[in-house]
C-alpha cells in the first residue's frame, strides 16, 4: 500500500452564489474527517451568511481581495495573506470588491455542513 494520495480529481461542491469550490481533501473528496484542504474562487460581490464553525479554519489569498467579519472585526486580505480563525467564531465571508477572489480554505477538522452552523 502507498503511503501517499495524489489528488488529480477534486470533488466539485455544487453551489447556488456562483462560487467554485474544489475540494482535494476532505470528507467528501477523500473521506478524510481530520482534515479538508479546497481551492476556491469568490466572484465579485459575492457574500455568505453569519456563521459559527465548530473547526479551526486557514485561508490563503492566491489573487484578488477577501473580506471577514469577525465577532464584529472586519478584516480585508489580499494576495499573499493568510488567516487563523479559530474555532466557534462567529464570522462571515464576502468579496464585496469588482474582481474575483481565488483561496486555498484548510479545515481542522475537516469541513463539514452539519459543524458550519450557518444563520438563516
């Protein structure tokens, strides 16, 4: 047995705002529960409901500009910036600018529908 995964076949989450998310590790893509590692893109005025996950969460900014609102924080990242948001935060994301944002989003443990406790 290998002791590694390539993944060439990233499970392609199917969205309803325009934003592409493909997930490479993770519950769905790999049956990974520890962890989930996904590349996405936000188009432009793009936003998501309030939330309050029960995982860490990483996010690098590959192009364009992300913004976060944090326990009441907001926070905008550009190319080449990244983030630790912990646990049991509440938060929201948006790309409230003209241009689309691509990120890599890493999830401990790995994202899950159930764990994101997204508002209505």
């Amino acid at each position: 047995m290998k002791k590694y995964q390539i993944q060439n076949t990233p499970y392609i989450v199917p969205t309803t705002d325009g934003k592409h998310i493909e997930e490479h590790h993770g519950k769905i893509a790999t049956g990974n529960t520890e962890i989930s590692i996904a590349r996405m893109i936000a188009p432009p005025h793009w936003s998501e409901p309030f939330q309050t996950p029960e995982f860490d969460e990483y996010t690098y900014i590959i192009t364009g500009k992300k913004q976060f609102i944090i326990e009441g924080d907001t926070i905008v990242l550009e190319a080449g910036q990244s983030i630790r948001i912990q646990k049991n935060a509440r938060i929201q994301y948006s790309n409230p600018f003209d241009e689309p944002c691509e990120y890599l989003s890493v999830c401990l443990p790995a994202f899950t529908m159930e764990a994101v406790h997204r508002e209505e």
